[in-house]
C-alpha cells in the first residue's frame, strides 16, 4: 500500500496570536482541513513558560475569555480529523518566573550571557530566548511538568518537543564548568577545541539532551501517545553547537518521528540538508521536512527566508519527490489565502 504524505503546520498560540472565540477555532482548523494539512502541532506555552491550556499548575496566559485554548482546538480537529500533537518548548524558559527563582538553573555562554544568539561571530543576542541548563536534574524534572500535565490532562495523538538542546555553544554555566573539571581534570576556558577534553564536553551536553528524550520517550510509550521533535537541520553540525545529536534517537527509535527545520531560503544548502535528512528514513523513522514562509521565518534569522509563495510550495514539492514522509510549514499564522489554496494540490 502506498504510504500518505502527510501535510502538518506548527502554530504559533501566544499574546499577540490567540483564539478570541471557539469559533474562530473552527474557522482557522476548516481551512486548515481544506489545505489537507492533517497534522497540527500548536504551541502550548511563550517564553515565560506561561501555557494556554487551563489544566495546569504553571502561570496561564491571560486571553482574556473563558475556554480552554487546547481543548477547543482538540475537539474541532477531531471533527476535521486532524491529529494534534502539542508543541511543547523544553529548556528557553530563562525567562521565566520559575527559572528567575531559581537562577543558578540558568545555562550561560562562555562570555556569560544567556541569551541565545542569533549571529555567532558577532554575538548578536536575539533577547527572545534565554536558555535553562540541560545538564541538571532539576531542569529536566521541571520541563518534564509540561509534558506529564498534557499527556495526563488532554486526549492527544501525541507530544511534539522543541528547543530539546542547549543554546548555541552554551553549557559554560559554573554547574557546567564543574562537571567538566571533574569529567577531565580541565578547565573548559582552558579546553582547546577538537582536543579529547573538547570532545568529552560535547559527549557530555549530548548524553544529557539523550537522557531527557529517553525519559520522555518511555513516559509517551507508555501511555501509547507519539514522539516527536523539531531538531536542528545542521547535521552533524549541531552535535556540537548545540549538544543535539538527533540520528541517535532515531538509531534507538526514542522517536516516531523528527521534523527537521529546513528553512533555508539559500537553494542550495536547502538541498544540502534536505538530503542527509531523508537517509535517516533508513533507520526506519519518518521523516517530516520543516519549511518556512517569508512571513514566519525573521529576516533576522540565518536561515535568510523564502521570499515568494511559488518558492514556498517549490520546496514542498520537492520533499515530496524525494520520497519523505511529509512536510511542516512554520507557522499557520504566516500562511496567505493563496497559499493555502496552493498546499491542497501537493
């Protein structure tokens, strides 16, 4: 039998993008369904790790009205059958109440900022996303909260993880900078890149992130609901810059699948990647290609978006011709009219 291409968008649900009424629910998820997207992935909580979903015991989001953001999408997408899978952001809540209570949790670069940053060799910070410190107990145990109350609270097809590494060559927190002394009897200001002690503090940041989606890949099996996650496209480049070494959870099927964020406007390197992305397929795991239109991807952002809608659905096409499971498109809200209308042919 041959497999469906699956056709699924992350949405973004925050302060500035909302539902005011259940049926402005029904109206977006209707033309949703019409764009044969099947698959949605919506944001659970913002950066100060406030939620939109009221069965929770973190600070809730003020929308000002009465019903449960995740529960009306999930009930009007089961009319549309449409999976949803909650999108849920795991260690950038430095910001938040919880993390400014607790800042020795706060993860740093070596020049002690913790902010993440978007341009490496200019240390542009991006002031959108401090990180939390993924090497400690605490940390994991606190973002697991989020995961547990959905999993417990609402009947979902299955959870959706992001931002499940450190931030660009972060990890240079003192809890950090201590367990590597003790790892190597070295320093890491004095590590010297590429050097064994090098390595053992990338083993180190990786085993930690694979030790968090092991414990939450037993806790979805469990409770028969899916795995995913949104990993870096830079393989195997972000191994070390951010700790993510996503081909292991697919070796060791602690996935059920990945969603690379492919959002090079760059043709070139939007190939590059696209095609180390579809050999992990041979681990037996889907792959979901992630694309972005020029609406949702910052003109900040590395990735330099796409500037046309005909480029948008280009790509989208091609990830189908190269056999992959489906494709994703960050994010709803950045989606035009037109553009929907486009996604229903593919």
């Amino acid at each position: 039998m041959k497999r469906k291409f699956i056709k699924a968008a992350w949405l973004r649900i925050d302060e500035q993008n909302f539902f005011k009424t259940k049926g402005d629910v029904a109206s977006l998820l209707d033309n949703l369904s019409r764009a044969g997207i099947k698959m949605l992935f919506p944001s659970v909580q913002n950066i100060k790790g406030e939620v939109i979903y009221k069965k929770s015991d973190h600070p809730l989001i003020n929308f000002g009205n009465d019903f449960d953001q995740l529960e009306e999408i999930i009930h009007i997408a089961k009319l549309k059958n449409i999976e949803i899978h909650p999108w849920i952001t795991i260690f950038n809540h430095g910001l938040s109440k919880w993390a400014k209570s607790h800042p020795s949790f706060i993860d740093k670069d070596r020049f002690g900022n913790f902010f993440d940053i978007k341009h490496v060799s200019k240390r542009i910070a991006s002031k959108t996303a401090a990180f939390l410190c993924p090497s400690q107990k605490e940390v994991h145990d606190w973002a697991f909260t989020f995961i547990e109350e959905i999993i417990n609270n609402y009947d979902v097809s299955g959870v959706h993880l992001d931002y499940v590494r450190y931030g660009e060559f972060f990890g240079w927190c003192k809890f950090c900078r201590k367990k590597h002394f003790q790892r190597t009897g070295c320093k890491l200001d004095k590590t010297i890149p590429g050097s064994p002690e090098w390595q053992s503090w990338i083993s180190y940041k990786t085993e930690n992130i694979n030790h968090f989606i092991y414990k939450v890949h037993n806790f979805t099996r469990n409770n028969s609901i899916k795995l995913s996650v949104a990993v870096f496209p830079r393989y195997p480049m972000c191994i070390e810059s951010v700790g993510q070494n996503w081909i292991t959870w697919c070796q060791e099927g602690w996935v059920d699948f990945v969603v690379p964020m492919n959002y090079w406007g760059n043709w070139k390197k939007f190939n590059k990647y696209a095609a180390i992305h579809a050999r992990v397929m041979n681990l037996g795991i889907p792959v979901i290609e992630g694309l972005s239109n020029s609406k949702s991807c910052s003109i900040n952002s590395v990735f330099r978006p796409l500037k046309t809608s005909a480029l948008l659905i280009k790509r989208a096409f091609k990830v189908k011709e190269m056999k992959f499971s489906g494709v994703s498109f960050f994010e709803v809200h950045g989606l035009t009219e037109n553009e929907l209308k486009m996604i229903s042919s593919i």
